[in-house]
C-alpha cells in the first residue's frame, strides 16, 4: 500500500501519462476490493464477540472527548497557521468523515477543494507515519508475523465458505451503498460478514494474496488523488499537515497510553485505533502490523460517526461564540 502509494503520487504529481492518461485507477475499482478488507476485519469476530465488546466500552467513551480536542486542535493549525476562512479551517480539520465533511464545509461556505486536499494528506500521512512509529516503539516482529499469519487464510479457501464470503461482502457492499452511510462500502461486508462469522456458519480467512491487491489498490487510489496542477497547494496543504498530523499522533499516544494503563488492550492496538488515518487504511495498517482489526475497526467507525455528528454541532456553537 505505501509503495503503490508512493509510486503513483509522484507520478501523478511529476506529470506523467501513459498514451495521454495519468496514472491510475477508475474510482469504480474500490466497489470490488474495499469490501474484501470489510470481510476480512469480519473474519476476526467470534461467536463470543458481545462479550469482548464489552471491555472496549472505556476507549469508545474515550473518542468522544478525543475528537472533540483533537478537531480543536487541528482547526487552530489550519486557521491561524494556515490562514483559512473558519468554515475550510474546522471541516478541514475533522479527524474523520471526509466526504462527509467537504459537503458540510462546503454547506457552511468553506472551499470544497482545501478540504478534500487536507483530508487526502491526512489519510496519506497517517499511512506514512504511524506504522513507522509504531515499530520503533514496540517493535516485537515475531508477534506481528504470529498474529498476522492467524488473521489470514490459506490460499485457497474451501469452495462453499468462500462462495458464501464473496456473497457477503457483494451483499454488504450493495446495501452500503444503497444506504448511503458514511463508509458504507466497507461496513456492509464488515456487518453481514460479522453475522456469519459471529453465528459460526463460516470460518475461512481471507486469502492473503487478495488481501495484497487490495493494498495495492488502495494505495494506488490514494495516490491517484493529486495532480500536477496541484503542486502550489500541495506545497502549502502538506506543511500544514505535517503540523496537524504531528498534533494527531500525539494525541492518539497520549489516549493510548491512558488506556493501556487501564487494560483495555494493548498499546499498539489502541494507537492504531485513535490514529488518525482512514478506516479502510488503518485497518489493513492493523492486519500487517499483526494488531487486531476488529477492535481498530470499530473505534475508527465510531470516530467516523461521532466526527460528522459532533463536528456541524460544535462548529455552529463557535460561530455563535465569536458573533456573541
């Protein structure tokens, strides 16, 4: 995923074409493989899984004041460094939600395209920065490859559950979709997939070949977000990130660190849950890292939720604030 990533954003960045075309992927592409990390984040649920739920109660309680700081935070980097109107600066700043969000700021009279810029850098960033990060704080490879193994399959699954997980995560996807719910793509498979693993009627593991394309795929979309007319605001764009992504990580280590004290899980789990990258690229993060993704994937969602419910509330009561 980083590579691809990479890769493509020079690319894309340096101008270069093929046959007069950019490099890159149709958007389309994602329809087919971000339903597959959906179905392998649901492959670790248990039939057990309400049980464990129940001990991640402290960190989900914690997201709600996290965002809210974190979002603060992030908006006085993109208003008083950055110089952006209010509306660009607080919807820029969102820890989640990105779409979401560029309608939102857009509604409230921010400019879409800083938006979405600084939501790209975030996604990207976080992918470039936290798995590094977190290898020189913890380190341990041989868990990693232990528990990395255990969370995929062989490469061949048997005929009848792989038709089944191939049915789901089609099924989940095309509800996703049809719903219109913030990272609805990938949380209908994680749902109908969750409900057949969760009752114990598959237990296959996806291939970790197919898990790979998916990387790349997901990489490769990224990095197909820029273009070489966008390089004077990238230049400005990524100084403010690295700003912001910087305030994030500390923030994230701060929380994981508070919890980790408590029990809730381990350190490394519960950065990559607070981190500040996206929930498909984060949990694919937590599949190679060997961390589990089922725990990641569920604070990132509830990040997602409580960023495009709590970020319009907040921003309305600092409009009147000001104007008082």
């Amino acid at each position: 995923m980083m590579g691809s990533l990479v890769l493509t954003a020079f690319a894309a960045l340096a101008g270069v074409t093929v046959r007069g075309y950019p490099p890159g992927l149709p958007s389309r592409v994602r329809w087919f493989f971000i339903p597959v990390i959906g179905t392998s984040i649901a492959s670790g649920i248990s039939p057990d899984f309400l049980q464990q739920a129940r001990g991640w109660l402290p960190s989900l309680v914690t997201m709600v004041p996290f965002i809210a700081c974190l979002q603060l935070a992030n908006f006085a980097v993109f208003r008083w460094l950055g110089r952006y109107d209010p509306a660009t600066a607080w919807f820029a700043s969102s820890p989640g939600g990105a779409t979401e969000s560029m309608l939102l700021g857009e509604q409230s009279g921010g400019q879409a395209s800083l938006i979405v810029l600084q939501h790209s850098l975030r996604v990207i960033l976080a992918i470039l920065v936290v798995p590094p990060v977190l290898l020189a704080v913890t380190g341990h490879p041989e868990t990693q490859a232990a528990a990395r193994a255990a969370a995929v399959g062989p490469p061949f699954p048997p005929l009848g559950q792989a038709a089944v997980m191939l049915a789901s995560a089609a099924l989940g996807g095309t509800l996703g979709l049809r719903l219109k719910i913030p990272a609805g793509i990938m949380l209908g498979p994680l749902v109908v997939g969750g409900l057949l693993y969760g009752s114990g009627l598959i237990d296959a593991k996806v291939p970790l070949g197919l898990l790979h394309v998916a990387q790349l795929i997901v990489g490769t979309l990224l990095g197909t977000k820029f273009t070489a007319r966008d390089r004077p605001l990238l230049l400005r764009g990524l100084r403010l990130s690295l700003v912001a992504i910087g305030v994030s990580v500390l923030l994230a280590g701060s929380a994981a660190l508070a919890l980790a004290a408590l029990d809730v899980a381990s350190g490394r789990v519960l950065f990559l849950s607070f981190a500040p990258g996206g929930l498909a690229e984060m949990s694919l993060v937590a599949i190679s890292l060997g961390a589990d993704p089922v725990f990641v994937a569920a604070h990132h969602l509830a990040r997602i939720f409580l960023s495009v419910i709590l970020g319009p509330l907040i921003f309305r009561l600092l409009i009147h604030l000001t104007s008082a």
